[in-house]
C-alpha cells in the first residue's frame, strides 16, 4: 500500500513535468533556483517550486527556515538575489507589489487605522477608480463573505482580533487576486478561534477558486487545511507532498520530526524489505536502497503495538506515561533508546513489555544532513515549534 | 487610600504655587490692566484702541502661516527621510538638525543676521565672486527666513517621532493593495503621520506669531510684528493696558488655533459615502 502511494505521487510528478500544455497552463507561480541572502547569510538556497492554478499551498516550516522570505519575494517586498519567479508565465522579478496579481493578508492585519471596516475594505477598488455602487456592492458582498455584515462603519481597532483578521481577508480578496499570500494569518488568535478560522478559510478559498499560499510553522494546520504542503528548513524545501504522503512518507529526518510524532532510528537497509535496527532484523517494505546502506528509520507511536513480553519483536521497560485523553502515551526504554507509543491501553510505568512493528509501519529514508539530530525521546520537548531564529526577525 | 489622596494632594503643592505665581497671577494682571486705564479705573477704551494694531495682527499672522507652510514643505520630506535611514545615519541627521538647538535662540537669530547682514559672510562671498550684494536683513523675506530657521527642528521632530512609529506593514500593505510610491504617501502614510503634523504646526505658528526678537534683528527695526508692539508698549507704563489687551489677544488667538488644529486630529475618521 505505502509503495503503491509513493508511486503514484512520483508519477504525478513525472507527468507533471513533462507535459508543456499542463506546465504552461496551470502553474501560476514558479520560484526557479530562488536565492536570498540577508547580511551575507543565505536565507534562501535555490528555491524551485511550482503551484497549480486554485490550489491551497502550505509553506510549513520552523522560524528562521525560510518560509517567510519565500512569501515575501512572491509579494514583491523582497527581491531575489538569484533565481527567476514567475506569476502566470510573466517573469515578475522586477515587478513591485502594487502592479502584480497577488494580495496579502499580513501576520499583523496591517489594517489602516485612519480607516474604517468600509474603507479598509474598499481600499483596492478606490484606487482601481471604481464606480461608486459597485464599491458598495463589492464591500457589502466581501463582508458578507467573511460574515461581518453591518461592521461597515465601525472603526478598525474596535474589533476582536478574529474580526480584524476577517477584514483583511475581505481587503485583500476584494481586488481579485490570482493568488492570495497568507502570512501566519491565525498566529495571534486563540485556539478555538484558530480551528473555526481555518474551516473557514478553507471555505472561502473553494468558494472564490482563488490560489491560497499559506505560510505557518503549525504543522497541524498546514496538515487539515492544505492541498499540498511544502515543508522547509534552513532556506531549502525538505519536501512538497499532500499532507497523508508528506505524514506518511517524511523523505528525510527532519520532515518525519516536524511533521507529528516520530521515533527516528539508524538502520541498515540490509535488502530490498530487509532492514535492520535497534539489533533486530525487521521485514519492510521499502526498496531501491544500496546492499547495506545505513539509513533512518521512521516509525509513528501509533504504528507500534504493545504485546505480550515474549510476543514482542522487541522489548524495553516503560519510563513514563501520560494520558492525553482519547489515548496514553508511553515512553519504552528498549536498550537505552526511548521509543514514544500511543496506546488505548495504561501500561504502569517500570512494567516490561514487548513491541510490534508491521512490516507497512517501518518507513525507510535516505541519510540526509539531518540524520542523528532528532534522537529519541528522552529529552522529549516541543523545541522545534518555539525556537526562534534571529535572522527572521532581522529580515521582517 | 485615602492617605494616599493626601499625600497625592502634598506632592502637587509645589506646582501648585509655581503655578499660581508664575502662571495664574500674571495672567489676572494682564486681563486687569486689559480692562482697565492708566489710572486703574474700568474701561474698555483699550479694547476699542485695537483696531488701530489690525495690520500688525494681519502681518503677523501672515508672516507666521508662510514660515509655517514652508517648514512643513521641507520638513515633512526630511522626517520622512530621516526615518527612512538607518543607526549612524539617523543618529548623524539628527545631531545635524539638533545642533543650532543646543545654542540660545537670540545667539542663533544674532548670528543668523551678521551672517546674513550688508557686511556679512554671505554677502562679502557673492561680492568677491562678482555677483553683487543682496539684501535679506531688513526684509519680510529676512524674517521669514528667520522663522524658518529657528523653527525648524520643532517642525521635524514630532512627525519624525510619527514616522518612526508608523509601522512598515501599512507600507507594504497599502503597496500590495494597489498604491503607487505617491499614492502611498497621499492614502497612507500623510494621514497617520497626521498627529504630528499637528504637533509640528502648532509648534512653528505658535512661536512665529509672538516673536519679537527675530523680527527686530532680521527686520532690521523696520517691520513691526505683534510681539515687538507689545513689547515696546510694555516700555512704557502709560500704554502697560494697551499691550496687556493686545497680548490678551494674542492669547486667544493662539488657543483658537491649537483648538482648530486638534479638532484636525480627533477627525480622521473617514465616513461612508
């Protein structure tokens, strides 16, 4: 199943690629070999992308990898230092914002305060000299979209920070763009406002068929509402997939560790659906490596199931549990490595258990430059998600 | 609480009797020897006596608008490229534009007058290179100049302060919805700089209007502003009642325009059509 999934996703590609018709009629933006450096460090390290016509594209990635740099070059507020980018097959590079088919929606609203919900709305269709009752027409319908009817006249900072968000979707949705640039557009919003905002956007972004690039570092986010997620570190793309294959076939260490949980092991792939780690010869069913190629195992909590001790392909005595609700989390010392399970079932903390991994669970990836910097879980935090890289906030 | 009341109440006594001697006091003694002759009796002789002073007022006010308008037209440009530049570049323009302002008022006005005098540096250079003298000190342009360059910094300070704070995503935001570079500056970036340019005004009108000092040394004693009538009224104690209404005036001259130029700010709000 996973080898029938990865193939068809490479031959998507394959087509993809090679006819001219579909490169040249659905690629509404194309980033080639995009470089940027700011103060001499290399924010961007040749970038190639390409998205599809009404596609909803996530930019996901820790600070400081590039994500925003990436969005703000397509904007027109920064400028490549080498590569070509291409909106709807017109080289932009030279283009300022205010003459490409692209809005934002910026990670601050940006909302003009001097303005009120009307006029922050209306803004882009004043300065296209628009007719006065299509303005109207166009705010009232925009408001309506965003479902803050009769907000008209209110001022802009009388409104909840979801509220403020909403107008500048309205603001920017307003002026037709092509593409829509979201710039970590529910970062400020609490939680349940977050998930509602993310329904919606999802919505109004089948409803108007607009091409949506949303850049996060919530990799639950970029999972529920992307068509397709682009997932970088350090200014390169680690990976471009659907979410299911960008969760279930991480290409490298640091994509299966950003993207949920995950035990990363070093491995020998002994043979085509043969590899071997933490001592043990395992059945997979990865192909195509060298005879004895070291390389890093992937295995998800919930892929691994708790057995009777001597049923166990390995075994390792439980270090911590912790309950999360609709399951537990287990922390197994198996030989001084520290596997994370998710189970239905509580395991008392100091028991022995055995686990069992299917073959369709084990996922193989080459070695990559992050190879043995994700280890196990004996440190466990959620350090990828706050660390903060000063060189972005330079560069805002 | 209320301990703290009291003691809230202590601390301000002595503001309280600065003002009272140095702020309210004065101000009684100008509206009584407003209304009131040069034998202390009741009159509102000085009052009607003001419309021989209405060119004064008339000079003054114009002389204080252009200074006004001009420092604005060269100072809102500089605000907004100092606040463009960058550290030691900023720090560097700022110095510049401070630097006359560390020096007293009269010593920069005097200085500004022999540089430009018949005899002075300027003129004494156009002469050596055989272009002939011009005349500034003992004309309207003189004390506008003089205006101008006393006032200044008070003009490109507070909308500096402004610009700095003005958040680039405005910028960028009012760029990607369609602005050109001056369309940006006309939609966006002037009206939320707006309340320093108040400031700025009122900063420059303000001491423009009741200035006596620049119009005597760049006039040359030849052109009479407000300030220099009142001042030479007040030599004199047989008119001490005239100037006081004058200066009574001029007061309220002057809280109409602060008045006019807040209400400027309190309404930037746009209404639908």
């Amino acid at each position: 199943m996973v080898i029938e999934s990865r193939n068809t996703c490479f031959f998507a590609i394959f087509l993809f690629e090679r006819s001219p018709f579909s490169k040249e009629m659905e690629n509404i933006i194309e980033l080639k070999g995009v470089s940027k450096f700011f103060d001499g460090e290399c924010i961007l390290d040749g970038i190639d992308l390409s998205i599809r016509d009404k596609e909803f594209v996530t930019l996901l990635g820790p600070s400081g990898c590039g994500k925003t740099t990436t969005l703000r070059i397509i904007g027109g507020f920064e400028t490549p230092d080498r590569g070509e980018l291409f909106i709807d097959g017109q080289s932009v590079k030279n283009t300022p914002p205010n003459q490409r088919p692209v809005n934002t929606v910026f990670q601050k609203y940006a909302l003009f305060p001097h303005l009120n919900v009307f006029e922050n709305v209306a803004f882009g269709l004043r300065l296209a000299g628009a007719p006065k009752d299509e303005i109207v027409r166009s705010v009232t319908e925009m408001l309506a979209l965003v479902k803050l009817k009769g907000f008209e006249r209110r001022t802009v900072t009388s409104l909840s920070g979801g509220q403020q968000q909403r107008v500048a979707i309205a603001r920017a949705l307003i002026n037709h763009p092509r593409v829509l640039l979201l710039d970590e557009p529910l970062g400020a919003l609490d939680l349940k406002l977050r998930k509602d905002m993310q329904n919606e956007l999802k919505k109004i972004q089948r409803q108007t068929g607009i091409t949506f690039i949303y850049v996060t570092h919530d990799q639950e986010e970029a999972l529920s509402m992307s068509d397709t997620v682009v997932v970088m570190a350090n200014g390169k793309i680690q990976q471009i997939g659907s979410p299911v294959d960008i969760y279930n076939e991480p290409e490298n260490a640091f994509v299966a560790d950003f993207i949920g949980e995950s035990n990363i092991l070093d491995g020998i792939m002994v043979s085509d659906g043969k590899v071997k780690f933490s001592g043990r010869l395992f059945d997979c069913v990865d192909s195509g490596f060298a005879p004895n190629e070291p390389v890093d195992i992937v295995v998800r909590p919930e892929d691994v199931d708790v057995v009777k001790l001597d049923d166990g392909m390995l075994t390792g005595t439980v270090s911590s549990v912790t309950f999360k609700g609709d399951y537990y989390e287990i922390i197994v010392d198996v030989g001084g490595f520290k596997w994370m399970l998710e189970t239905s079932d509580y395991e008392a903390p100091e028991t022995r258990i055995g686990l069992k991994i299917e073959p369709e669970a084990i996922h193989v990836m080459k070695k990559s430059e992050f190879s043995g910097q994700f280890g196990d879980y004996s440190s466990f935090s959620d350090e990828m998600d706050h660390m903060s890289d000063p060189t972005e906030e330079e560069a805002e | 609480m209320k301990g703290r009341t009291a003691f809230q109440k202590l601390a301000a006594v002595p503001h309280i009797v600065w003002t009272v001697m140095f702020i309210v006091a004065p101000m009684l003694f100008v509206l009584y020897f407003a209304l009131t002759d040069a034998d202390g009796r009741f009159s509102f002789a000085n009052i009607t006596s003001l419309s021989q002073y209405t060119n004064v007022f008339i000079l003054s006010i114009a002389f204080a608008l252009i200074a006004t308008v001009i420092c604005l037209l060269i100072g809102y440009p500089l605000a907004y490229y100092m606040a463009q530049q960058k550290g030691r570049t900023q720090k560097l323009l700022m110095v510049l534009l401070m630097l006359p302002m560390w020096c007293n008022l009269l010593i920069r006005t005097y200085a500004l007058m022999t540089l430009l005098d018949n005899g002075g540096l300027l003129n004494s250079l156009l002469d050596s290179l055989g272009l002939g003298k011009i005349t500034i000190v003992g004309t309207d342009f003189g004390v506008i100049l003089g205006m101008i360059y006393d006032f200044l910094p008070y003009m490109v300070l507070p909308i500096f302060t402004a610009m700095t704070k003005l958040d680039k995503q405005y910028i960028e935001a009012a760029h990607d919805l369609g602005c050109s570079h001056l369309q940006t500056m006309t939609r966006v970036v002037i009206p939320l700089t707006l309340s320093g340019v108040v400031s700025g005004v009122t900063m420059v009108f303000v001491p423009s209007i009741s200035t006596f000092y620049i119009s005597q040394k760049l006039g040359a004693g030849k052109i009479d502003l407000v300030g220099d009538t009142i001042e030479r009224l007040f030599q004199n104690p047989s008119t001490y009642n005239v100037g006081a209404v004058i200066s009574l005036v001029m007061m309220i001259l002057i809280i109409i325009s602060v008045q006019v130029m807040n209400r400027f700010t309190d309404d930037e709000k746009r209404v639908m059509p």
